[in-house]
C-alpha cells in the first residue's frame, strides 16, 4: 500500500481535533415536531457529522434502510408518516453502532415496545459512552500512530507506517468487537450456567497436519 506519511499525519491531527470538540445531541436538542423522511435523513447526517464523507454520502442512511429498521422491528415506526424524538434517537444509536455490530446485539441495546422514558434513559446513558469512548479512542490513536505523528514518546509497538496502522487499528477493532458480542451474551448468566471460570486458558499443542 502506498501511503503519504504526512498526508496521514495531517488528517490523524485534524481528526483528532475535531472529535476532541464533537458531541451527539442532548435528549432535549433533537427535534420534536414530526419531521419527515427526507428531514430526517439531513439531520442524521449533519448529527453523524465525525464519520468519513465516504461512508455517509454511500448508502448511509436511506430511506429504503430506515423503512427496514422499521419492518425488522429494531425501531418503531413513524405517526402519520413523521420521525420524532424517540425515532431519532433510536436512528443516532442505531447509526453510530452498525459499523462494529449487528442489528441483533444492537437490539439488545436499545430493544422495541420500551417507554419514551426508557429510550430517554437509554440514549442519555448511550450519549455518556460515546463521549468516554471518543476521548479513549483519541489516545489510543495517539498511541497507536505515534511514530507516524512524530511524538518523542510512541511506544516501541506503535506503528512504524500507515499500512501497520490499518492492519493494528483493524485488529483492534476486531478484537473490540468480539469482546462486545461476548458481554452481551452474557446477559442472565450466573455461575451455574456460566462454564469454565477458571484462569486456565491453556490449549493442547496440534502438530501443523492439525492431528494431536
């Protein structure tokens, strides 16, 4: 992969600043009147401003997927064909998971046939975490691209290039997401159903024709 190390340098930084400053919209500051599709659509885009042009301008959010939300039951549908609060709130949350889950465990997450005030409850607690997980991923990164961002104290593991980035924040994610699917799995269990607890993680050795 051929990469221009200051190019990646600049749009780290600036991403950097601009995340340091975003935050989702108060329960309060979304629109409660009745909007329609088209509306809506401007609006999650304009909320959801952090993500990559690339990903909101290529099927984002469209009508077609809103209506699929609806008839999947992740969200409710719309009151004489307008979006509310509630609506909105569900789409911010909805939006800003599906890049790293599934709409199943997203459901788990903010579930159907809840009260206003619950989704209230939810998306207030869910705005907390984005912001929390903003700020750690900006150190992260900081971190992570150290050596490409010249700072006198990176990690000997930080990536050396921009193609060990990719491939370190890619595993990241990866293995953030599986930890993610795993926790919400466990929703209920206790320690009869739970299975091994024990520390010991050992694995038989396999000899490389996979046989024992």
């Amino acid at each position: 992969m051929d990469f221009d190390k200051k190019v990646i340098a600049a749009k780290l930084r600036r991403w950097e600043k601009y995340l340091e400053e975003y935050r989702l919209p108060e329960w309060d500051q979304i629109p409660d009147l009745g909007l329609y599709m088209e509306q809506v659509i401007v609006l999650l885009k304009d909320y959801l401003d952090y993500m990559p042009p690339e990903i909101k301008d290529d099927q984002f959010l469209t009508a077609a997927t809103i209506n699929n939300y609806v008839r999947m039951k992740i969200m409710p549908g719309p009151v004489k064909k307008r979006y509310y609060r509630v609506h909105i709130a569900y789409l911010l949350i909805i939006c800003s998971l599906k890049q790293g889950m599934s709409l199943a465990l997203i459901q788990k997450i903010i579930p159907m046939n809840i009260s206003k005030d619950q989704v209230r409850d939810i998306y207030e607690q869910f705005c907390q975490q984005h912001s929390k997980a903003g700020d750690l991923f900006r150190r992260e990164i900081r971190q992570m691209a150290g050596k490409i961002l010249d700072h006198p104290d990176a990690p000997e593991w930080a990536a050396q290039d921009p193609s060990e980035l990719i491939i370190l924040t890619a595993m990241t994610g990866t293995f953030a997401r599986l930890l993610t699917e795993k926790l919400l799995l466990m929703e209920g269990l206790d320690e009869s159903h739970a299975g091994d607890l024990s520390l010991d993680v050992s694995r038989p050795h396999r000899s490389s024709t996979g046989k024992d």
